[in-house]
C-alpha cells in the first residue's frame, strides 16, 4: 500500500509559499466535509494548509482543490518532524476537528492550537491535551462542562458543525420507473441490509417503491448481492442497472448525496447494529426524512436535533420501518423548523469565534 512513507518522514517536504497560512488538519473524509464550510470561509482572508491522514481521505481531497490551497499528508507523529513542518508552514494558527488525539503534534508545536467540534468524553489523554488549546469550540453545554474539568483555557458552545454543512449536490440518474417512489438506505453494515429488505418487501405492497442500498464499505457489495439473489426480488448494481429493477446495490463512491437527493425516505446506517450511527443530516439537509434504528451512541445530539426539528423517526424491525415508510410516502412528513436557518446560526458562531482567534 502506498501510505506516501516519504512524505510523511518529509523525506519530501512541501514547497509552501509566502503568506498567512491557516493549518486544518482533517484526519478523515468525515472531519473535511465537516470543516469545509468554515475552510472556504476562511480562504477568503488566509491560506488553508490541510493536512490528512487516511487514503481515503487523501483520494477525497484530490476531488475538491477549492477546499485548500496545499493539502499534505500528516507525517509520523514525532516530535521534530510535526515541528519541522510547522517551520515550513508557519501558520497563524492549527485548526483540529472534533476528536484528534495527537500527542506530538498538539504538544510539540508552538502554534496556537483550536479544536473545532469538539466532544468532551474524559480520559487521561484528553486532560493531558486539553490544555494545549488555545480555544475548544464545543456541540453542547455538557462538553463545555466536560473541557473545562480538563482545564481548558478558553471554551465555547455553538452547537453541532455538521449542521452548517454544505448542502449542493448534483442528482443522480438511476434510471427509476415512472411512479415509482425512493428508498434510499445509506451506509449500511451487516445485519441492516436483511431488515431493509424485508420493509421494503412489506411496504411496496401498499406503495410502488424502489429501494437503493449504498453499503457503507465497497468490499461488502458482493456480499449484499449474494442477499438479493437468495430474496428472488429484481436488482442491479449501480454500475449496471437494468429497466425493471426493485433493489439496486451503489457500488461506487462518492454519489450518496446523489442518491439521497432523489429519494422519497431515507435511512441511515450504522443505527440498527451497535455501530453507532453515521451523519444522519446529510438526507435531512436535502429535505429529505429521515429513519434511524435504536443504536445512535455516536451521533446522539444530531439525533435529537432531527426529532426535534420534524426530521427524523426511530424504527427497530421491519414492520416498524415498513410503516414508517408508508406513512412518509403518504404524505405524514411535516417538518416543524428549517434546518438551513439553524445551520447557518451554528456556521455564524463557528467563524465569529475562529476570527477572534486569527485577528
């Protein structure tokens, strides 16, 4: 596997030109789509210098060259190589998103150091590191709690960043039968894709209805088809769709948002098997409903925030998703607040309180 061994021992250093450089570090896909609405903000006073850490994410930022002005990947967390990049950088500041623990990189560098998004879980590593942020900008009033305990210096509550996300996206053309309506189930894990199927089996006997499955990881699409095949429903992959499909499996990456944009319903996965829970707002930002199972551990606060704002339903078994889904299409979804206004407040909070720090 290329892990780029060279660049991150800066065996190959960036060639970084003169001028005010802001360093985000974004270790994965996620903390990126996360930071990008503040990024682009930022790059209309500095320079963004985005460090990652992942593959993925590296192949994710060779796709959005708006989003920075040099992307590099993280080298080796050790002393005197994060300092020597701090050297070539010089950065007014580096920015981290919601739950980075690097110990040389936090604690070695001299720049001043923000944490965005951030979540107060405790934990001898977090108190040893807390102290070296200048500002931590939290989701909620209970990691305001959390962080200062830790001895933060300077702590505040603007609520969830994923809230602020960028909504544009492109649709997609999946090829779906005249009246039909959409089921898109994203980021699925084992154990979610039989209950999927048999709601959708319940529910298209009252609606005529598709449902399309995005596995959360590409090496289970086989796995999801050897599903499909053993049900007898008609299905195709995304990169071969035929013209009578009932279930069609994404096996490509990057068009999720694409897909959620068409749908009727959606649901999020991860949420059915105790993995957690994933970004359970990308469908809702769409305008787009949203079902969830009962493991949310991970994404908790973002959960009550849909309950709250209309947006969101919890379902536990097929016949409760089959229901839901229903009753979505029949026109029971009536959402009770807009969630671009509040995303634009939180995306306000988050730069206000960024500005007072590069200023």
């Amino acid at each position: 596997m290329n892990w780029e061994l060279r660049k991150r021992l800066l065996l190959e250093e960036p060639e970084v030109p003169e001028g005010d450089w802001v360093w985000f570090h974004c270790a994965s896909v996620g903390e990126l789509v996360t930071a990008e609405p503040l990024i682009r903000e930022l790059r209309k006073r500095f320079r963004v210098f985005l460090t990652y850490f992942s593959p993925r994410a590296r192949d994710f930022i060779l796709k959005r060259e708006n989003s920075y002005d040099l992307a590099f990947p993280l080298p080796l967390d050790l002393p005197f190589l994060v300092r020597r990049l701090e050297e070539l950088v010089r950065p007014k500041a580096l920015i981290l998103i919601e739950r980075e623990m690097w110990p040389s990189l936090i604690a070695c560098t001299d720049v001043k150091k923000i944490l965005l998004n951030a979540r107060s879980k405790g934990g001898m590593l977090e108190k040893i590191l807390t102290k070296y942020y200048t500002l931590i900008v939290v989701r909620t009033d209970r990691d305001a709690d959390g962080f200062k305990r830790q001895g933060a210096k300077r702590v505040l509550t603007c609520g969830n960043l994923k809230l602020a996300q960028e909504t544009h996206t492109q649709k997609v053309d999946a090829n779906i039968p005249a009246g039909s309506r959409v089921f898109v189930a994203g980021s699925t894990h084992r154990g979610e894709e039989e209950v999927l199927l048999k709601a959708f089996l319940i529910a298209k006997s009252r609606v005529p209805l598709r449902l399309v499955i995005a596995p959360r990881h590409m090496d289970r699409v086989e796995e999801v088809v050897r599903l499909l095949k053993d049900s007898g429903v008609r299905w195709c992959l995304r990169t071969s769709p035929t013209e009578d499909w009932e279930v069609m499996v994404v096996d490509t990456l990057g068009e999720l948002r694409g897909f959620y944009s068409i749908a009727d319903v959606t649901f999020v996965g991860g949420t059915l098997v105790p993995v957690g829970g994933h970004n359970l707002l990308e469908p809702a930002f769409l305008g787009k409903p949203v079902l969830f199972g009962p493991h949310t551990h991970k994404v908790e606060d973002l959960k009550e925030i849909l309950i709250e704002v209309g947006y969101g339903a919890e379902v536990r078994g097929p016949e409760d998703m089959a229901k839901a889904v229903v009753s979505i299409i029949e026109g029971d979804f009536k959402p009770k607040r807009d969630l671009k206004e509040i995303g634009g407040k939180v995306r306000r909070c988050y730069l206000e309180a960024l500005l007072s720090e590069l200023e």
